[in-house]
C-alpha cells in the first residue's frame, strides 16, 4: 500500500511540474525554421508570422533558414529537436509528398505534433517579358516545334510547383526540362538572366510583373486571383489542374498538449490580426487558417490520399 501510495504521489508530482513548465511557456526565444532560402514570399511570411507570434506570446520568436530537400529539412531537424516547444517549423505541402516520392528520413504523422495553419499561396506560370509567350497555348506551340525541350525552374523538385508543370507536360504531350532552385528568389534571378525560359512562382513574382520585368501565364489556382484578375487559370485555358498549398507550422513528436494550446490559440490570433491580414495580402498569400486538430487530420488526409497518385508520377516525372 505504502508502495502505491508513493508512486501515486510521484506521478502527481510529475504531473505538477510538467503542467507548471507548460503554465511558464515560454519564458525563452522560439525558433521557427523557414525551410527555404532568404527573400522570397515564403520567407517573408515566415518573418511575417514570427513578428505576429512573437507579439501574440510575449516572447521573441526568430527565424532560420534551412533551404534545400524540397522544404523539408525543418521537418528533418524535428527528428533531433526538443519538444519543449522552443523549436518548430514551417511545414510545405512537400512534407506530406517527400515519402512517397523520394523516402524521408522523418514519418509526417508519427514525427511531427502539427500546431495549425495560416496561409495558402497562389501559383503562377511565369516567362521573362522579352519573351514572345502570351499564353499557355503560346508556350506548348513553342515546345512542340523546337528540337530541345524548354526549361522552367521551380522551388525544388516535388514540390507543387513542379508537379503541376509535370502534369500540364503530360496532358499537352510536350517535354520540359526541369531545374530546381532552393528557393522562389533563385528561380526569379535565373528567369531574369534568361538562364531558364520559364517558372512556376508563389507571389514572389508580382512585383517583376508590375514592373513589366515578367509576364504571368496562366495561375494554378480553382479562380483567378484578386492580385492577378486579367490572368486565366490553367482551367480556363482547357487543362483539369488546379494547385494550391496550405502552408501551416508544426513541432517535433511528444510536445505537451498545453504548450499546442498555447502555440494554437497564438495562430488564431494571428489569424485575426488585421495588421498580419494586411501584410500576407500584400505578399499575395491567401488566408487558410486550420487549428491544431484540423490541421492535423490534413496532414493524414494528403499523406495517405495522394500516396498512390504521386507514386505513379515518381515513375514518369522528369
């Protein structure tokens, strides 16, 4: 009895600690990990979003970069981080994606404690304003009578971006050749150098369309954009693709459930926020607010919806 008696008071005791530490969080800088380069949308949503959080938390919230693996070394460096909740990661839809295409060194469901998401961006299909292309027609004529196949960059392969090229490829029956970059903002300096004819780009590019540097061909999205509103969809223009990416935020397995709470009410609150509101709209990015158990019921829903699907394009895509 003795015995029971002390291990019941041992594990309250325990329980007491764990629930004063999350009472207490955080009383530290967090870190999020932004798993692209510098200087793109993505990058500044993820500066946009840490400045929110921070002010939401009363704590300093800072950004890292890690650019590579199709976004996905922030979910990587999950597998070695503590679950304190002082270190969590942007998570991009190639996160689900990765393990079935390439393998992974991380398991999206079994790996990661998904704390919600914000913000969706929009695609588009972008060509250097010198170029003679008006339309997607234009560009798979073009690819059809030349010798060599166009080159179009991406942010990285698998991801959205360059598997929505892959798929227009196969329904227009025309080869492109594929380079990846780390990033929007390397892929926007090598359409600018005319080191590739085309990309597929999130909002990063509006900027280099309004000042007359690149011309959009066509977005990705189910509707036009309010940002581009003259630009047709790739449905409007007679090819069934539509691609869009909620972007959402996630920490490594075994996280207390209260410090989640705190992390998920701080996203919803900044989903409320008008000065945040204004500042994704200028970057173009579309509001998709998801809390902790919805986003996590999404996580499952495209892992395991998409495996067959995306195992089939592994084998054909270039």
């Amino acid at each position: 009895m003795r015995r029971l008696l002390m291990a019941a008071l041992a594990a309250a005791s325990a329980l007491g600690g764990h629930s004063a530490h999350a009472q207490a969080y955080p009383n530290k800088p967090i870190k999020v990990i932004v798993p692209y380069s510098a200087g793109g949308v993505t990058d500044q949503y993820g500066r946009a979003f840490a400045d929110a959080m921070g002010k939401k938390l009363g704590q300093s919230v800072v950004v890292e970069n890690k650019a590579g693996a199709n976004g996905t070394l922030g979910a990587v460096q999950m597998l070695n981080t503590d679950p304190a909740g002082y270190t969590i990661t942007m998570i991009p839809i190639g996160v689900f994606r990765m393990p079935h295409i390439t393998g992974a060194q991380y398991d999206p469901i079994k790996d990661l404690t998904y704390l919600g998401s914000l913000v969706g961006f929009n695609y588009y299909i972008v060509v250097n304003a010198s170029s003679p292309w008006k339309s997607i027609a234009d560009l798979v004529e073009y690819s059809k009578r030349q010798a060599g196949p166009v080159s179009y960059g991406t942010p990285g392969a698998y991801s959205s971006q360059h598997i929505a090229m892959a798929q227009l490829g196969e329904a227009a029956k025309v080869d492109w050749t594929h380079i990846p970059f780390k990033g929007d903002a390397d892929a926007i300096t090598a359409l600018l150098g005319k080191h590739v004819q085309a990309i597929v780009s999130a909002s990063t590019v509006l900027p280099y369309v309004a000042n007359g540097q690149m011309r959009v061909l066509a977005s990705l999205g189910d509707k036009r954009t309010a940002d581009l509103p003259d630009v047709p969809t790739l449905k409007e223009q007679g090819y069934a693709l539509v691609h869009t990416s909620p972007v959402g935020f996630a920490g490594p397995k075994g996280m207390d459930p209260a410090v989640v709470k705190k992390l998920d009410g701080a996203i919803a609150a900044t989903h409320a926020d008008p000065e945040f509101n204004a500042a994704i709209k200028k970057m173009g990015l579309v509001p998709m607010h998801m809390d902790a158990a919805a986003y996590s019921v999404y996580a499952r829903s495209i892992h395991e919806g998409e495996r067959d699907s995306l195992k089939k394009l592994a084998a054909t895509v270039k």
